[in-house]
C-alpha cells in the first residue's frame, strides 16, 4: 500500500462509506428512501452541537468534494478507454475522468488514478478505496442500488463488429447461425439470443480482446458489444475490421460515486455539461475514436438523476 | 472610563471589564443595592431582546426558506420538468401522424393528433421561459435552454418536410415513404439524442437547484435554532440569577413578576424551538415526499410517452424496428423496473408487480454472496415511488397507475403479436387504439399517473402551508411574547429600586 493509499483510508474513515457491512446492511433492507432522509431540525442541531469539535459539517456524511484529493477507478485494459502502459494509463476514460476532476475543483497532482476491473467496481467505490470511478460502467438499475451515478457521460450502443472481408452482416439479424464472441462474464450476446430471439451460437472469450484475435484467426463471426469499447479496438487495426452500424440497446457509462453522495454527483453532471459545451467531449471523442467509422454522438447525454 | 453607576450598568461586560486601577470607583459603587439592581435589569432587558432578535431572524429564515419553495423554486422546477414531457409528446403525435399515412381516421383520427401536437409545442415553450427564468445566471444552463430553443425550430423543419413528403406521397397508413422516413429519423435523432437529453438534464439541473437552496436554508435554521436555544437558557439563567439575588438580598419568598417573566421567556424558547423544528419537518416532507415524488412521476409520464412513441416508430421503421422495441423494453424498465432479458418476461414480470401491490416482489430478500443473481427488487420511477411512504389515497392511486401500467403492456403484446404474425394493418389498428386521446390504454395510464402526481402536488402544498401556518403565528406572538417579558420585568423591579429612592 502506497503513503497515498493510507491517507484514502483514513479519509474515509470517519464516513459510514468505510464500512461496507454497514452499507451492505442499508441495501440489503432496502428501506428505499432515495432522499437525503427527513431528520428533525432538531437531531441535525443536536449533531451539530456534537461534530462542531470535529469541524464537520452537521448531520451530513463527507463529500467526495470535500477530500484534498481524489482517487479515480478507471480500466487499465481495455484500449482507447483505459489502459495501462508503463505505469501511465490513457484512453478516452481517463482523460474524461481528469477533465471532471479539474472541474471539481481539485488540482492535476491531487488526482490518484487506479486500475479497476469490471468485477471490482462496485466493492471499491463502497470499500472507499476509490472515489470515483470512470471505467465503462453501464448505470443499471440494480447498480443503482448500490452505487450513486453521476452523468451519463457517454451513452454507448451495443453493435457488432465482424472483419472487414465479411460484407453480408448488415443487420443484428443477419448474425442467425453465426458464431458470436463475448468476453467472460458478460451478457452482451445473450441480448441477441434471448433478447431479440436471433439463433446464434455463443462463444465465450477469456476477455473481449481474446473475442477481436478469434475473430481476426476466424474463431468467431462477430464480437458483439459496446460499440465504445469495439472502438478501441478497431482503432488499433481500422482495416481489419468493420462495423455493422447496428446499434440495438443503450449503455449509459456513468461516473460511480459513494451512494449517496448527491452533491458530488450534481458537481459531475454540471462538469459533464461543461465538457460538451467547450467542445473538450467532441475532441476526446474524436482523438480516440475519430479514426473509426463508429458515428460517435457528439451532444450531451440525457442525465440519470442524482437520487 | 466614566464610574458613574448609570454608565456603568450599562451592560454586563462592564463589571468585569471594571477598572483595577480605581477600585473604590465601579466597584464600590456596584457594591450597593439599587446599581446592582441596575445592572440585573439592564442585563435582562439585554438577553431578552438577544434572544428576541435570534428567535425573529431564525424564524424569518424559515419564513424564506418555505415561501421560496412554495411558490418560487419548487413550481419553477416543476415546470422545467414538464419540458421534457412536452417534447416526448410532440415526437409521439408526429410519429402517429406519419403512422396513419391517408388513413386519417384511424384511433381519434389525424386532426386531434395534429391539435395535441400543437399543444405540446405550446406547452414545450412555456416550460422553456420558465426554465430560462429559472437558469439564469447559470452560464451552463442558460447555453442549455438556448440550445433546446434553436434545435426545437430545426426539428420543427424537418419533421414538417417529412409530413408533407409523406402527404405528398399519398402513403397508405403503414408505410411510409422513404424520403420521408429519412427525413423523419434525423427529427427524431434529434429530438432524442440532443433536444429531450438537455430538456430532461435542465428538469435535474432545476431539481438540483432545489435541493442546495433547501439544504442550505434547513443548516441555516439548524443553526438558528441552536442560537435561540442558547439564548433562551441564557436568557433563563440571568433571569433566574435575578431572582435568586432578589431572594437573598430582600429575603423574599418569590418575585412573582420575575418568576412569570421567566416562564414566560421559557415557553417562548420552546415554542420558538418546536415551531422551527415542526417547520423544517414540514418543509422536507413537502419537498421529498411532495415536490421530488411529483417530479420523479412526471418523469415517468414522460418517458412512457416515449415509450409509447417507440411503438409508432417499431411499426413505421420496420428496418429499425428491432432496435425500436429494445428501446422499448428499456424506457419501460426505467418507468418499473423488473429484472428481465425481453419483453416477454418483462410482460409477465410487471403482471406480477399490478396483481401483487401494495406488496412488491423481491422486496425484503437478502441479497446473496455473489450479489449478481439475486432479485434487485421492484425498482424504476413506480417502484421507487411504492418504496416511499405513501398516504392511502396515494397508495390507492399508485394501484391504480401499475395496473393501468400493466393494461398498456398487455397492449403492447398484442400489437407486436398482430406485427410478428403479419398483420400490419392490425398492429397499427392496436397501435392507434392504444393512443387514442378517450379511451386508449396509454390514455388511462396517463390519467391514473396525473391522479398520483396531483396527490403528490396536494401533499407538496400542504406541507408548504402547514409550514407556513405554524410560522406565521410568531409574527404577532413573537414582539408581545417578548413585550410581556418586558413589561413583567419592570413590574418586578420598579418595587425594589422604588425602595432605595
């Protein structure tokens, strides 16, 4: 553990995101109050009394915004969104998870970013060990339970990417009878197969970048996902493959804050609205992914709601 | 320093602030009876009026803090919310429109969807001067609100030019033109990827704006509260000083004055303290259990209506239709959320959550180790809204919208049956008797929804003048509360310096 990871903790000591038995216990009762709860004037008075001495503020858990410095989730493998190179990590991810801390108030040097896979998202935004996390995490109603979410910042389309030698697929119909590639654990072909009631055969890749070598050795007909995320790889090799252009669902890619923190969450949506005014979303989108035929959306994404 | 004793019993501070250097002066005058008595009186008529100026400002604080979430802020963002509704609502009359092609009789017929898209342009620029209003100063928003304004005329445009291509067309109901369904998608790219996104982030945005000024306004009286408090006691203590001086020094039982002025200044505290309390109860519950309950189920208004909308564009785009009906599923998963993979067990899933309520399924079971397979619950902006504590008229109404909600899938249903099974003309025959402005299934469900949400209003504006109410007495208890105080310390005093004349 890093000096830097010790003073994580110990910030989030005093908040009640540390604990996540406790927070597991709120969830799993689900009492389902989604506003800051009613407490009486005079509780939030009487708690004041008590933390005036600890200099917080009365009644209210910490903010995010309130730490001297930010720890931020992002992917360290998966090209053009995260990715970890010589200690560094870059893609569209990152530079969109900096931009939003500028935006927060908190200075470059203060800014910690981490790698985090997709299993481990949730367990580290209620564990405190990240406070943000900016890591093509779909916003799912489930995950909402447990997570609060700023933005989306994208929202992403699932589609298909076949090679670009195969010119039949046009539509996500046109896969009946193909061999479709996923990465391990996710659900994204069974969309096509149980969803759409489209016959196709379902191969499971240790991970989505195993999905794009089988699908360039002729292992796989399609990898089908987030188009954001074929992106990336297609930026990697653009000749290789191509795009159906056929995008069936959506998936919001929302800043996962501690649940709860709903002021952090209005400062990312105020930050997101920014990015696309000043035209930052329009350039980042098209450094990372500009060199693909993806039709990228280049106007702000419709909010989820802090609550 | 001056060492007259009237001077000197000017305030409390000076005893102790007293001049070392001439001990005989303040001191031995503050030694005898009658500037003792001074100094006591002035020192009550100082506290008093201390915890009269704290009790007014804090209570005027709260006065503010109700009136602007009564009738300024909390309307305000309501009808910024209603923006996004209006929008939906337009796309959806157009989509039918087209939909109908020269069957113009179909469902309540051409002229009435034309007419209620007329309304909602109407509506969709009120909102937007209300939101204007209520942005400005916000750079952000304001660029916002400019945006939807411009974009609204070139949806305008082009979703006119696609009506008169496919008018011009004479397309038969069901298909329609080419041109002008080219024409038609990029309105409704438009409308939904940048125009209903910024009208629905402006509704968030205005909810945000709300909730800082409440938050902000309940520290504010938290604090307040806790200096009147503080005040009072003190208040309390001085007076009760007095009395026990009185008490010593003319061995007396009782100084009834003094000792009515103090319980007087005790149930003044009190009170004070219980009506800022009962207050900012009030004010939150009108916020959260009114205003944002209200405002989560327009939004779920709005997203049905587009929901309802992607029915017409699944029977008009039948290129996209796949794509239509998945967006379906997924605006009908944010209206009431239950796990499901398609609209087939989608359709059974929001059967189960009509026919069970008020109980919900998958409330109330832990959450497993893995916590992936385990049933989230009843969630979406119905759930959620199950979840809140409801008064019984509420949960009567919410009853009533699920099970309308779940009329409308049983509709979608049987217009994708009749669509699969070929039968086009039925499946836009279902579709227009879903829409139909009397008696659809989607009409129903809007109705039932505007019940709830009128309920939600009722609760907000109830809260807010229960609020008010309580407040209000203090404008004339307050100052006479504080005059008797005043009045019965004299009464209490007068006597015993009258002795010393």
């Amino acid at each position: 553990m890093t000096p830097r990871d010790e003073d994580q903790v110990v910030f989030f000591e005093s908040s009640r995101f540390a604990d996540p038995e406790t927070f597991r216990g709120a969830s799993a009762g689900r009492v389902g109050k989604r506003h800051r709860p009613t407490t009486s004037l005079l509780a939030a008075a009487a708690a004041g009394v008590l933390t005036l001495a600890a200099c917080a503020a009365p009644g209210e858990e910490a903010s995010v915004l309130e730490g001297d410095t930010i720890t931020i989730g992002v992917k360290f493998d998966q090209p053009g969104l995260g990715l970890a190179e010589d200690g560094e990590f870059a893609g569209f991810d990152v530079d969109v998870a900096h931009y939003l801390a500028g935006e927060m108030g908190f200075d470059r040097e203060d800014v910690e970013v981490a790698g985090v896979t997709s299993v481990e998202r949730e367990d580290k935004i209620i564990g405190g060990e990240v406070d943000m996390v900016v890591a093509t995490y779909s916003i799912t109603p489930e995950r909402k339970t447990e997570v609060t979410f700023g933005g989306p910042y994208y929202v992403a389309k699932q589609d298909i990417l076949v090679s670009a030698d195969d010119t039949d697929t046009e539509t996500v119909r046109d896969l009946e009878g193909l061999d479709v590639c996923q990465g391990e654990g996710s659900n994204s072909a069974s969309r096509i197969t149980d969803g759409l009631g489209i016959d196709a055969t379902v191969s499971d890749a240790p991970s989505y970048s195993h999905c794009i070598d089988w699908l360039g050795d002729g292992r796989a007909d399609a990898v089908s996902t987030d188009n954001l995320i074929l992106a990336g790889f297609l930026a990697e090799d653009p000749s290789a493959y191509r795009f159906v252009n056929y995008p069936f669902t959506d998936e919001k890619y929302g800043v996962g804050l501690p649940y709860g923190d709903v002021e952090a969450c209005e400062a990312v949506n105020k930050a997101i609205n920014r990015m696309y005014q000043d035209g930052t979303a329009g350039e980042l989108l098209e450094e990372w992914f500009g060199s693909t035929d993806l039709e990228l959306v280049r106007t702000v994404p419709q909010f989820e709601g802090c609550n | 320093m001056t060492t007259t004793a009237s001077t000197s019993a000017h305030g409390p501070s000076s005893s102790s602030s007293g001049d070392d250097r001439n001990p005989s002066g303040v001191r031995a005058r503050l030694r005898t009876t009658p500037a003792r008595l001074w100094l006591l009186a002035v020192a009550s008529v100082v506290v008093v009026a201390g915890l009269f100026v704290s009790a007014g400002s804090t209570l005027g604080q709260a006065r503010d803090g109700v009136e602007v979430l009564g009738e300024d802020a909390g309307p305000q963002a309501m009808a910024t919310t209603e923006l996004y509704l209006a929008l939906a609502d337009m796309d959806a009359h157009m989509a039918d429109v087209l939909l109908m092609g020269t069957g113009h009789g179909l469902g309540s017929g051409r002229e009435v969807a034309e007419e209620q898209y007329e309304a909602s342009r109407t509506r969709a620029n009120e909102a937007l001067l209300q939101a204007a209003s209520l942005t400005e100063g916000d750079s952000i928003e304001e660029r916002n609100v400019q945006a939807v304004l411009d974009g609204l005329g070139e949806y305008e445009r082009t979703v006119g030019e696609a009506l008169l291509l496919n008018d011009e067309a004479e397309a038969p109901s069901g298909e329609v033109d080419e041109t002008a369904l080219r024409r038609y998608r990029e309105g409704s790219r438009l409308m939904h990827t940048d125009l209903m996104p910024k009208a629905f982030n402006l509704g968030l945005g205005s909810s945000a704006i709300v909730r800082a000024n409440h938050e902000e306004g309940q520290d504010e009286v938290a604090l307040g509260l806790l200096r009147v408090g503080g005040t009072g006691v003190l208040t309390i203590g001085v007076l009760v000083g007095f009395q026990l001086y009185l008490r010593r020094r003319f061995r007396r039982r009782l100084n009834a004055p003094l000792l009515t002025a103090t319980a007087v200044t005790a149930a003044l505290t009190v009170g004070v303290v219980l009506t800022l309390d009962a207050a900012g109860g009030d004010q939150s519950r009108a916020k959260e259990e009114g205003l944002d309950a209200a405002m989560a189920l327009s939004r779920a208004g709005a997203v049905a209506t587009d929901m309802q909308a992607d029915q017409s564009r699944y029977l008009l785009d039948p290129e996209l239709a796949d794509n239509h009906q998945q967006v379906y599923l997924e605006r009908a998963q944010a209206v009431l959320f239950r796990p499901a993979g398609n609209l087939e067990e989608y359709y059974g899933q929001v059967a189960e959550v009509a026919d069970t309520y008020p109980d919900l399924p998958g409330e109330g079971e832990q959450p497993g180790e893995d916590g992936e397979d385990t049933d989230p619950g009843t969630l979406g902006y119905l759930g959620e809204d199950a979840r809140d504590s409801l008064l019984p008229a509420e949960r009567g109404a919410l009853g009533e919208v699920l099970s309308a909600y779940d009329t409308l899938q049983e509709e979608d249903r049987r217009m994708r049956e009749l669509s699969e099974g070929g039968d086009r003309s039925g499946a836009i025959g279902a579709r227009m008797d879903i829409a139909h402005h009397e008696d659809g299934a989607f009409t129903d469900y809007t109705e039932a929804l505007d019940r709830l949400i009128d309920l939600h209003g009722r609760q907000f504006e109830a809260g807010i003048e229960s609020g008010e109410r309580a407040l209000s007495v203090w404008t004339w208890l307050l100052p006479t509360a504080t005059l008797l105080v005043l009045v019965l310390l004299a009464a209490g005093v007068r006597p015993r310096l009258a002795e010393y004349r």
